[in-house]
C-alpha cells in the first residue's frame, strides 16, 4: 500500500484527480515523473472511495518509471496514458480490464495475452518499440469489446513479431490506417474480427518473411487498400472473409510469393493493385464470388489450380456485357506457367453461365493447346497438333469441312487432267473427277467412283493413295475431337 506522503507532486496530483476522473496534464511542469507503482495502485483501486464522480486514470505527458504489470488483475476503472513516455513495457496478461488507451506515447512493449478488454483498446500515434526477440504488441487470445485502433501508430520489432494477435477475438474492427506502421511480422492466424480489418495506407516490413499472416481468421470485410504497401509475403491462408477483400492500389513488395490465399472464401475479390506484386500471387482452392482485376498489374506468376470464382471482370469492362474479354483472360490464364485443366474449366463454365459459348469453347481449345506443348510424349504432341489443325480439339468441326472441300478442289484439277483405266470396259458410271475426289476422301460408304476406275501407276496412283489415308485420317481426328469436346459439355 502506498502512502499520500510518499507521493511526489507530480504523483499527488494524479492521485487527487484519480477518484473523480479528472485528467492531469504534465506537459508544462518540471516535476513529469510518474512511479509505474502508482498507476498500478490506482487501477486496483487504491483512492477509489466514491466521491459523486467515476474514477479514471487519465494522464498526459507524464515520464513512468518502472514497468506497470496487472497481470490476472480485475481492472474496473478506465486507463488513458496520452504523450507519455513509459520506461518499461505494460503487461495486462490475463487481466480484465475497461476500454486502454495509450495514445501519441512511447514503450518499450504492450503485452495483454488472454486478457479480456471491455472497451476499445486504442494504440493510436503511439510509437511501441520491441525488438527480434521479444513482441512489440502481444494479444494472442485476447478478446476486447471494441475497436483495436492502431491509427498512426508504430509498432517495431524488426525481424521479429511487431503485432501478435492469433486467436484474438475484436468484437469491433481492427483500424491501422493514417500512417500506421509496422517493423515485423502483424500475426493474426485465427483471429475472429467482426468489425473487419483496415489497413488502408498501412506499411508493413517484414524483408524477407511474412509481413502479415491471417491465416484462418474470420472477418467481415478486409480492406488492403489505397497505398497499403507490404514488404514481405502476405498470407491469408484458409481465411473466411464475409464481404470484400481488396487490394485495390496495394502494392506487394514480397519476392518468391507475394500474396497466399490458398483456400480463402470472399465474397468478393478487388486484385487492381498499384502496381504488379513482386512474386507470385496463390490462389489455389480459394473461392469468390465476384473478382475484379487489372491486366496492367497482373503477377508475374499466379497459381489459379482450384480457383472458383461466380464472375470476372477487368477495371474498365462494366461497359461491356458480361464483362467478356477472352483473349485476355486467356493470357491471365497463361500466368499459371504449370498446365491445370481446372483453370481453363473453371472459365469456360462462367461464359456458358452468361451465354458465351463461343468464347468457352475458345477456352478449351486453348487448354488442350496448353495441355500439348506440355506434354511429354512426342507421339501425343504430334497427334495433338493434328487434332489442332483437323478440327480444332472438336471446338472448331467446321474445319474439317474446309479440309475436305480443299482437298476435292485439288483432287478435281489434278484428275480432271488425266485418264483413268475403267476396271470393267463398258461398264460402271462415266468418269466424274469431283465425285472421284470426294470418294476418295470419304472412308466409309462409296459413290461408285472409286471401285469403276483405277490409274495405271505415275503421280495420279499416289495422289489417290494420299487421299484415301488423307480421308482416314480426317474421319478419326473428326470422331476424336467430337466425341472429346462432347465427353467435356
């Protein structure tokens, strides 16, 4: 227990104005120190007596020496540190406490695991200093009422962990905006954030490593946005994201791997980044609604294997209908350098859900296309190609017939130039050089041609034998392709 006469000024007057919540401001005394000792007896209600008003620490500009520790204490007064500058970190691991706020001041830690905040819990322009091996801000299971603010602040912890929230639950929102900086991982894997999390002009630095990790967390709505920048890998994956998550001029420093939302479920997805990421971007087995993106800053590498997605569009696409732009959502498709069926799949189903079926059996095509240059036998590649060439993998059959009328118009100059042997003198149908050709290239059936007549060696006797195998080949690739593109629609 402490003494009033053991009280410096400074400290008589925080304890004078405790009782009836009244702010004592240090700023323009000489006397600023404050013993963490004495905040400490206030807030387990030491001077607590009633006296018509509710009792409050509120202190401004003050110097605390020694560390204020209220671990598994029961807090019932409200804590507002402002400009202050605190020698030792603040520990409220365990406690239960009303709305904290340290606000415009300096420590060397916050630290309140497991404890349970009954109000906003607000960092705001304060500047908390950690290092490698030790946490700037720890709330590893902490569950708090309101809002986590964090505007303007900066939390440092360089190559080690600047914001430790895993398992957190903010019945609030998360806001580190206007400035707010972190030197260190921010660590939110599990965390619950019902009021979503913002951190739109944010900077995170962690070179080298994660700058932010939200693996499994739920949240309403995230916002990654307007100058949101990251120096290091942003990782959310298996995060359920209620609303929308956007990236909308975020600019993602990370090399190797940019952004990993590998199994993440949103209702929409924003990816106009400011600039294309420094690494790839993970979207395997994740799952959105609507995705909206910009060609001018797609990653270098983007792994879409499982990707499902209701809609896709560009930026300046709300004039077209559907948002249709094939040619560059194949190239979008391309950035997955590995060959996946499901990608191209996956948007060949969105154009026959808005009625482009022409743009999805482009889509196919090019996925066997794909699917031919990475193949590794030579035999499939070449057939591949015949495929191609023959009908187009069965999306395009209106190129066998352009095969089949060039090839009689060939037939027809070249034989309509020379002359057959009958087989029976006299009898069968007159020689018809077209009806020849065309027989020829017919396998199954006849037209009587190609049994009445037969050439007596030379170029025409050869040209007929390529036709007949030319026929064979062009009925199998038809019936491949066809039966191919039917067995995938």
């Amino acid at each position: 227990m402490l003494s009033y006469e053991e009280l410096t000024p400074a400290e008589r007057q925080l304890w004078d104005a405790f009782p009836e919540g009244r702010e004592v401001d240090l700023r323009g005394g000489e006397e600023r120190t404050v013993r963490a000792a004495v905040v400490v007896a206030l807030l387990l209600g030491q001077n607590a007596e009633p006296s018509g008003a509710v009792p409050a620490l509120r202190l401004t500009g003050a110097r605390i020496t020694g560390r204020i520790v209220l671990d598994g204490a029961e807090i019932r007064h409200l804590f507002r540190l402002r400009e202050c500058v605190l020698e030792e970190d603040i520990s409220l691991e365990a406690a239960s406490t009303l709305a904290v706020g340290i606000v415009d001041s300096r420590l060397p830690g916050f630290r309140a695991p497991s404890a349970r905040i009954g109000g906003r819990l607000t960092l705001r322009g304060s500047v908390v200093e950690g290092s490698a091996d030790r946490f700037a801000v720890q709330l590893i299971h902490a569950h708090v009422s309101g809002e986590l603010l964090l505007n303007g602040a900066t939390l440092s912890a360089p190559g080690g962990v600047a914001l430790s929230g895993g398992g957190m639950v903010l019945d609030g929102a998360l806001y580190g905006e206007h400035g707010f900086r972190a030197r260190g991982a921010v660590q939110l894997p599990g965390a619950q954030l019902n009021g979503g999390l913002f951190l739109r002009g944010a900077r995170l630095e962690n070179p080298g490593g994660v700058a932010l990790s939200g693996d499994n967390m739920a949240v309403t709505t995230v916002r990654l946005s307007r100058g949101f920048t990251a120096d290091g890998k942003v990782r959310l994956r298996g995060a359920q994201v209620a609303d929308l998550l956007s990236f909308e001029g975020a600019e993602l420093a990370g090399e190797g791997t940019s952004l990993v939302c590998v199994g993440m479920r949103t209702s929409d997805l924003d990816l106009r980044f400011a600039a294309a990421p420094g690494g790839r971007v993970d979207l395997r087995n994740a799952h959105a609604a609507g995705v909206v993106d910009d060609p001018r800053t797609w990653p270098p590498v983007l792994r879409l294997d499982g990707f499902v997605y209701d809609s896709v569009r560009f930026d300046d696409e709300d004039a077209m209908p559907g948002g249709v732009a094939p040619a560059q959502r194949l190239l979008w498709l391309r950035r997955d350098r590995d060959y996946r069926p499901q990608p191209y799949e996956q948007l060949a189903s969105y154009y026959r859900r808005i009625g482009h079926d022409d743009h999805a059996r482009r889509v196919l095509l090019h996925k066997q296309r794909h699917r031919r240059r990475t193949a590794t036998s030579a035999v499939g590649r070449v057939w591949g190609a015949l495929l191609d060439v023959t009908v187009g993998y069965g999306y395009r059959p209106w190129l066998a017939g352009v095969w089949l009328a060039a090839l009689t118009t060939l037939g027809t100059l070249v034989f309509r130039a020379l002359t057959p042997t009958p087989v029976k003198p006299g009898e069968g149908p007159p020689f018809n050089a077209f009806v020849y050709s065309l027989d020829l290239l017919i396998p199954v059936g006849g037209l009587g041609q190609r049994g009445a007549w037969h050439w007596d060696g030379g170029d025409a006797q050869w040209l007929a034998y390529a036709f007949v195998a030319i026929g064979w080949v062009l009925t199998t690739a038809v019936l491949a392709g066809v039966t191919r593109a039917l067995s995938k629609n």
